[in-house]
C-alpha cells in the first residue's frame, strides 16, 4: 500500500500537469523554482534554501537525532522541444516542453518531502531541486555555491525515468551508471574570396571535409568496454548560402562520449590534436560546452537502493552496462557523497526522451515515493 493517501497522490499529479504546461528550460527556471519554495513551505520545511547556483532550491527535513545527511536530488529544467501531444495539460510555451521527466522527477521529491511529515529518527532529509541539468552546467554551480557547504551530503540519490523498461522496475548499477560527454565546437577562420578566383583566398572546407571523417572514427568499442568511445557529429556549416563567394570560415560540432572521466580526457586530447594537424593555415578556436562529468554508482549507496526496492517488492533489473546518456549528478558524486542514480522503467511502449511527444507516467509517482521513503527509512531510521 503507497505511504502516500490517495488524496495526495491525486495533488500531486496535479501539480505535475501544471508544471508540465509551463516548463522553463536550463537557466530560466525562476518561477518553477517559486512555485517549488511555495509547495515546500507548505509541507513544512525546517529550511529552505533559494537560488542555488542560480536558480536553484533546496530543503531541510531534519531527524530527532544526530545522524548522516542524505540528500534526494532532481531536475527543474525542460527542453527547447515543441511538444506535440494532444494532452489537455501540453506545454503552454511555444518550442519548449518538459520532454524528459523533470516534472515528475520534481513531483516525485515533493511526495517524499509530503511523507516526511513523519520525520526520521536520525540526520537529515535534504530535497535538492536543481536547475540546468539538460546543459550540464547545473550541478556543477550548486556544488560551488558557497551555501553548498551547509548542505554537503554523506548520501546521495536521484533516478530518472528510462523509456523501453517495464513501468516501476528498478534499474540499479554499480559503479559506472551515465557516460561522461562534451560538446566540442570548432570554429575555423580562413579567407573568403569572389567564386570565380578561390586560389585567392583560404577555405576551411579541405579541413573540414577531413574532420567530419576524421573525428566520428574515434568512436570505438560499445558501451560494456571501459574503453567505449563514441564521437557524434551533430552540426557543419561551411560560408554563406551564395553562388559567388568562396567560403572563408565554418564550424563544426562535435559530441564526445566515453564510460570514464579518464576516457572522455584522452579524447579530448586526441580530438584536438586531430584538428590541430589538419587545419593548416587556418585559425582554429575549440571551446567546449555540455560538460557533462561521468555518473559512478557507489556500491554501498546501490546496496541502500537494492535493499529498499527488495523490501518493496519491486522488481530490480541488474544492469550490465552503463547508459550511453548523460546526467550532471555525477558531480555531486565526485564531490565525495556516497551517491547512486537509479533508472526506473516508465513503460515498455512510450516514447523516447527527448521525443516531442515524451509524457511522464504519473503511475510512477506512488513507487518512486515508496522506494526513495525507504531509502531513507533504511539509512536514518
């Protein structure tokens, strides 16, 4: 039976659908993050804390006796997606859409913060509600906001929903769980020159042709191989869209994936020095964006979850290999938390993340609340 009533269930699923018509996408999510101030304040948080490395919000349940802190973390931000679904609660907000879950995973958290109403016996519940975590960049603010110090965890969860598995079965993973990635944009600046003469000026296009074979064979292995590589060209464009001037600059952009943080740095070392031999007189500028540090499951972290979700009864599927997708939750991880994501099905014959018409299963939203309860049941009594 769900901890939670069948009056609160029927709240938050509610308030879900009023998240999902209004979503706000990475760095703009300021009146989701008032909108979850408002709720937390009426569960009745010990203390809240606004504006987390931007617009970040996160808050206190504290436990009647000394003891670890364990922090539950999810997601504000949408997608710059158009939804297309018929749903009576779509986006509002033309090109915009909350296509991967944060609504639920947000929804999510706040049914735990409705159960700990009951406190635990021990430490202390903090729900970190972050922004940015579509661009990478979220994480990493919260983690160097000075206020970070006052909440640091000893544990550390989140989930995300995972399309194509059965609805609320558990997916658990030591070591390894999410891909490192970064976007690599190559920016190339030449000499543009009158069609009819381009000996006189200096075209990236030669460079670039090389690169866009070049750079996509330093994928390697699959993703079970700690020495998996995957390098995904995903923009090229070369001059103006004109008959009478040989192109002087162009750009290309390049996604990199690896399983390891150690295999994402020999990437990038390797792809910036193949760009390095093959642009010649050109002046070649590489920045990077979407940095996304890899997610590492901690086996004691992993061993809570198993246990709760055995207690539960829920069916656990045992991962054999990481997921090709990104998640910045690794940083809360490498910033010394004992910390592990959990991959929970959201149906066997639903559309794909990032699909514009992705829906969050609200049949989620009771086992999601059970098993991260008892979490922290296990942890903090």
């Amino acid at each position: 039976m769900p901890i939670l009533s069948s009056d609160q269930l029927s709240a938050l699923t509610a308030l879900r659908h009023d998240l999902h018509r209004r979503p706000e996408v990475s760095g703009e999510e300021e009146q989701t993050a008032a909108r979850i101030v408002m709720e937390l304040e009426a569960l009745g948080a010990d203390r809240i804390w606004r504006g987390l490395g931007g617009h970040g919000v996160a808050a206190e349940f504290t436990g009647a006796a000394e003891g670890p802190t364990v922090l539950l973390r999810c997601e504000l931000d949408g997608l710059p997606i158009r939804e297309i679904s018929m749903l009576p609660y779509r986006s509002e907000v033309d090109g915009k859409g909350h296509l991967c879950g944060h609504d639920g995973h947000m929804v999510s958290m706040l049914g735990v913060g409705m159960s700990l109403a009951v406190r635990p016996a021990t430490g202390r519940v903090i729900l970190l509600f972050q922004p940015a975590e579509e661009t990478g960049a979220g994480a990493k603010a919260v983690v160097e906001d000075p206020r970070w110090g006052d909440i640091r965890p000893d544990y550390a969860f989140a989930y995300h929903n995972v399309p194509g598995r059965p609805l609320g079965e558990i997916g658990l993973r030591s070591g390894p769980g999410n891909c490192a990635s970064q976007g690599m944009q190559i920016v190339l600046e030449g000499k543009s020159s009158h069609a009819a003469a381009p000996e006189d000026g200096v075209s990236p296009g030669e460079t670039m042709a090389k690169l866009m074979t070049a750079l996509p064979s330093l994928s390697q292995g699959n993703i079970a191989e700690e020495h998996f590589a995957l390098a995904t060209l995903t923009h090229a464009k070369l001059g103006e869209p004109t008959f009478g001037i040989a192109p002087g600059d162009g750009e290309l952009r390049v996604t990199l994936r690896s399983m390891t943080n150690a295999r994402m740095d020999q990437l990038i070392q390797t792809a910036t020095g193949i760009v390095a031999d093959a642009a010649g007189p050109l002046k070649v500028d590489i920045q990077w964006h979407d940095v996304f540090r890899a997610v590492v499951n901690d086996a004691e972290a992993t061993d809570v979850a198993r246990n709760a979700a055995q207690t539960l009864g829920h069916t656990i599927h045992e991962m054999p290999s990481p997921m090709r997708w990104s998640e910045d939750f690794g940083r809360i991880g490498d910033d010394g938390a004992k910390a592990a994501m959990l991959y929970v099905g959201s149906g066997e014959n639903t559309p794909q993340l990032h699909n514009p018409d992705y829906d969050f299963p609200d049949a989620l939203l009771p086992i999601v609340v059970d098993q991260f309860r008892a979490m922290i049941d296990h942890l903090l009594g």
